[in-house]
C-alpha cells in the first residue's frame, strides 16, 4: 500500500520453483561513499547476495571485502557491480565490465552526451541497468505522470521542481530529467526544457516544461511535477526520507541483472516485470 507523497515500503524477493538461484557476487563502485556504505549495511542483513570486491578513488578497506583504486586489479569472480561513484570513473568501469563481460547497474547521475553514447554501445557487449532514479516509488511515480501528460495535453503547463542535500554536484537531478521526459514523451508537441528563467524576460511559452533545482541542508531527495491549467493545478510529488530506498532498489536491479544474458540496456520497468511474472 502506498502511503501519501511516495513514501513507501515495499521489499522485492526473488522466487523459484523448486530450483535454488545461485548467490550472486557483487562489487561496488564507489563502495566508500555514503551510498556504497549504505548498501554495504543492508548487504549485511541479506543471505541471498554477497560483495567480494568493492572500487573507490579512496582504497580504504572499511569491511570485509578488499578495496580497489584501479578496477583491473581485481581478477576474482563477481556477477554483477553496482555503480555509485561519478561519472569520472564511467571510462574505466565500462572498459572493466566489457573486458570481463560483468553486467553493471549504473546509480550515478550527472552524464554527459558523450557519456550515454559510451554506455549505449557497452550495453551491445554487456547487460546495462540504468535508471535515473533506483526507488520504486519514482518509477511508478514516472509512469503516473506519463498518463497525466497524455490526458491533460496542451491544456497545462508542465514545471519540475527538485529538491537535493547541499553537496549533490548535479542540477537538475536525473530524476527531474527521468519525470520531464515522461511527460514531454506523451505531450502533443516538442518539448523545451527551460532551466533559468531569470535572464529572460517573456512570458512563458506553451512547449516549455520548467526544471528547477534547490540545494540544502540534508534533504535526501524531493520532486514534484505541477500540472498547471486554467483555475486548476495537479500535483505529483514523492520524497525519499532515507537512502535506503535507493540502496534497496540496487540491489534489487543487481540481484536482477545477475540473471540475464541479453546484452542491452535495462530499467526497473524489466526488474518489476520480473518479479512479478514470479508470483
């Protein structure tokens, strides 16, 4: 059950039919930070999956498992890796997963154009989770707005609103970008994302979806999209209290990613279809 704004609480379990799955091994990029720290802990707590190794700027060995600066210096088995570091090290763990043919799940935000080419032909050699946003609650929270923009269409105007901790690099957020392109999919004309509206001024154009970004304090992530017409306004928002819903949402996608093959690019659309189609 879904409690008001997208705060949830909802555990995704693989099952089988009388068939044991294999222990999937992970590594984890960026396994020193607070993310990389966070699905540590709940690894911990978790019998179906297991970290051999872990890749960081910082080696430091905080737990149990060796800690890597330079990806190729592990050789060891692993099944999949979970990415939370930064788009700077995306050249080096994309180059380690297609030498090594290891699926990857990619938490990070922030790439460049450039950057989604490289992992668009990565995901031709090697299964590629990506999301901008690893919680369930956003991404039934992208399909609700994608229905929304295809009966509202024209009548209202679209505006983002994204809310981060003081230390996120990027702006706007994955997730804004992830919900702007839901929308902007399933209205009747293109698009024009519009970040600074302060240098102009006009009134606002009918294609525009408006993205705006706030940065403070410790706020773990907050969004909202305003559809706003004639003498109405509907609002979508979801806020994540805690990092655990994206660090349980990874290890979901890697327990996923673990057991396919097909090299291609995958989202939590084929996670969800999974587990559901095991019920």
């Amino acid at each position: 059950m879904f409690a008001p704004y997208g705060y949830s609480k909802l555990s995704l379990s693989f099952i089988t039919e009388g068939k044991v799955n294999k222990m999937p091994k992970i590594i984890i990029s960026g396994c020193n930070g607070r993310m990389g720290q966070t699905i540590v802990r709940l690894c911990a707590d978790k019998k179906d999956i297991t970290i051999v190794a872990g890749f960081d700027k910082n080696p430091q060995k905080l737990s149990y498992f060796p800690v890597y600066a330079d990806p190729m210096e592990y050789i060891g088995e692993a099944d999949v890796i979970i990415d939370f570091s930064s788009p700077l090290s995306l050249d080096v763990l994309l180059n380690y997963c297609t030498r090594r043919s290891i699926p990857c799940v990619l938490c990070t935000t922030g790439y460049s154009n450039e950057q989604l080419v490289q992992i668009s032909h990565t995901s031709e050699s090697v299964p590629v989770f990506k999301s901008g946003n690893m919680s369930l609650g956003i991404n039934l929270l992208t399909s609700l707005i994608k229905k929304a923009a295809t009966v509202l269409g024209e009548d209202f105007d679209v505006e983002v609103i994204e809310k981060h901790h003081r230390m996120k690099l990027d702006a706007p957020s994955g997730t804004a970008l992830m919900l702007a392109d839901a929308a902007a999919s399933a209205l009747p004309y293109k698009a024009d994302y519009i970040y600074d509206r302060q240098s102009v001024r006009q009134s606002r154009a009918k294609n525009e979806i408006g993205i705006s970004s706030v940065r403070g304090g410790t706020i773990v992530g907050e969004h909202e999209v305003i559809f706003a017409g004639t003498d109405e306004v509907i609002e979508f928002k979801h806020t994540a209290y805690s990092r655990d819903v994206f660090a349980n949402g990874a290890i979901s996608a890697a327990k996923f990613l673990a057991t396919v093959k097909e090299p291609r690019i995958y989202d939590m659309n084929d996670v969800l279809a999974d587990v559901l189609g095991k019920l």
